[in-house]
C-alpha cells in the first residue's frame, strides 16, 4: 500500500475548511479534475471514504474527521522541515563538530569561538578533545567534522590537511634550575635535570624526543604527564623542567622561566578534513577563524 502524498493530504484539508473541491483546486492553482482526483486516490490509498456531499457542501465522513488533525500534523511537520533546512541555507543555525588537542582547546580556540559567537550565534560547536591519531580516525570515519592536530601526522587518503599555524617549542625550567649563563638551551644542558615531559604517543612528544635523538641525547623523564597544564604547575613548583609548546604557556609562569631551544625546534598545527566534506557556511567560518588565529600565534611565535 502506498502512503498518502503530503499533495493529498493538503487537498484534503482544504476541501475540508472551505467545503467545495473546485474553491481548494482554485486556492491550489489546479483544475478540478485534478483535485477531484487526487482526493479519489487518498481514499483509494486509505481504503475508506473521507468526503461526502451534505446540502451541496463536500464534508467530511467520521473518517475524515479522524484524519483530519493527522493531516494537519504532517503539513506542521513538513513546513517545520522547511523552515530548518531554509534556516541553515540561509547560514542562520548550524552544527560543527570539532577535534582538537587539549592545548589548542585552552589556549587557541576560545577567542576563535567568541567570535564565531558573535558573528554567528546559531552556530553550535563541539568540541572533542584527545590525541591526534584518535582524533584523524573519528574524521575519517566522519564523526568529527574538522581536527586541529600537530603534524607530521599519518593521514588516510580521504583527508586533507592546511597548516594554520607554526608554534615554537621551548624550554621551561624553574628559576632556580635556569643556567644563568645562555639564553638557548641545547639537548645536553638537560643532562642531569629531572625532565617532566608529556606522555609518549603525542605528536608534540615525538617532535621532542626526535631533537633529543639527533643531539645524541636520550630524554628519560622522571614524569609523564598528559596534562600541559599540569606539567606547567609542577615545573613553577621546582618538581622539575620541560619542553613545551609556545603556545601552551598562556605568558609568563610564576616560578618559571622560559628559554629558546638550539637548535630552534617548532611544531606545525593543521586542520584536517575529509577531502569529499561538504563545507557549509557554518564550518567554512570555523575554517576561517582558525586560520585567522593561527597567522595570529605564528606572529606571536616569530616575534
């Protein structure tokens, strides 16, 4: 059995509230014929008469009147439908699901969602934070529209990657552990100071342990956290010193200081997509703001 055509239900129902087919099929823009049709076919499809004649008015039967409110139900329904899809053409409302690290969720986005907040207020953002290997399986399996990851990373074919972003990688050690001597700390001046690095299996923790490597040094940190933050508090608490990304730091760290790294050491943040993901007007904004936000850090960086 067929299902009634949202056509013949609308035909139903204004056959119902001005009483004659031929008024509806005018109001519709159709013929009569047309309109005395369509009305046979939802009865035809229903399996029950829903109109009949009363002193020359079309009227509905008990059964009519029965469907009466599910018609209108429908039509609400479909004009509900339209009135969503019309608000997200028109870029009104909108979703994005985003992946990103936790240093980039505390340190980079926030002003980038203001101003998408404000540019954009029907824009809803998620934001799911973890490592990068994790967060490039949920895009390409489509369960994140967008990640904020660091590169070098191993992307599927069906990803894309621009880089927004260059963030220095530094030194973080605690006042009193600060050779007083050099600005620039190379690999060996880490020798004998207790490191505190973030956990193994990050990219940003790779890029550092591969400068450590190619120094001939091999980093055994008495910590390994996955927490910046937390690596930053027990650094200005003299638990220890670290390597950190520039823009973890948020400014100065009471206790702290920070130092460059010679050789200079960077990492490269990306937004990854889905070569084939339909960019809406909703995530081409996001796209945009992080770019924006990553020429900003980059400046910062270089200067």
């Amino acid at each position: 059995m067929h299902d009634p055509s949202l056509r013949q239900l609308r035909t139903f129902l204004l056959v119902v509230e001005t009483g004659g087919v031929t008024t509806a099929a005018q109001a519709l823009g159709l013929t009569q014929p047309a309109a005395s049709q369509q009305l046979r076919e939802l009865e035809r499809i229903m399996g029950v008469r829903l109109l009949e004649r009363v002193a020359g008015r079309a009227v509905p039967t008990a059964a009519g009147r029965a469907l009466v409110e599910p018609a209108r139900r429908a039509q609400a329904a479909v004009e509900d439908a339209r009135a969503v899809a019309a608000a997200h053409r028109l870029g009104e409302v909108g979703r994005v699901r985003l992946g990103t690290g936790a240093t980039a969720c505390i340190h980079l986005l926030p002003p980038v969602l203001a101003e998408l907040n404000a540019r954009m207020p029907g824009l809803e953002v998620i934001i799911a934070t973890g490592n990068t290997p994790d967060i490039l399986r949920r895009v390409e399996e489509g369960d994140l529209d967008a990640a904020l990851v660091t590169l070098p990373a191993a992307l599927a074919r069906s990803l894309t990657t621009t880089r927004i972003a260059t963030d220095a990688l530094v030194a973080l050690l605690p006042d009193s552990m600060a050779p007083p001597e050099r600005l620039a700390l190379t690999a060996a001046d880490f020798d004998g100071l207790p490191l505190i690095l973030y956990e193994a299996g990050a990219n940003t923790r790779a890029i550092i342990d591969a400068w450590f490597h190619r120094a001939g040094v091999v980093p055994r940190p008495i910590i390994e956290l996955g927490s910046v933050e937390a690596i930053k508090v027990l650094v200005a608490g003299r638990r220890g010193c670290s390597v950190l990304p520039w823009l973890a730091l948020g400014g100065h760290v009471a206790g702290a200081v920070v130092r460059p790294l010679r050789p200079a050491l960077a990492r490269q943040l990306a937004v990854v997509v889905r070569k084939e993901k339909v960019v809406d007007r909703g995530l081409g904004r996001l796209l945009g703001a992080l770019k924006i936000a990553g020429s900003q850090s980059s400046s910062v960086n270089n200067g």
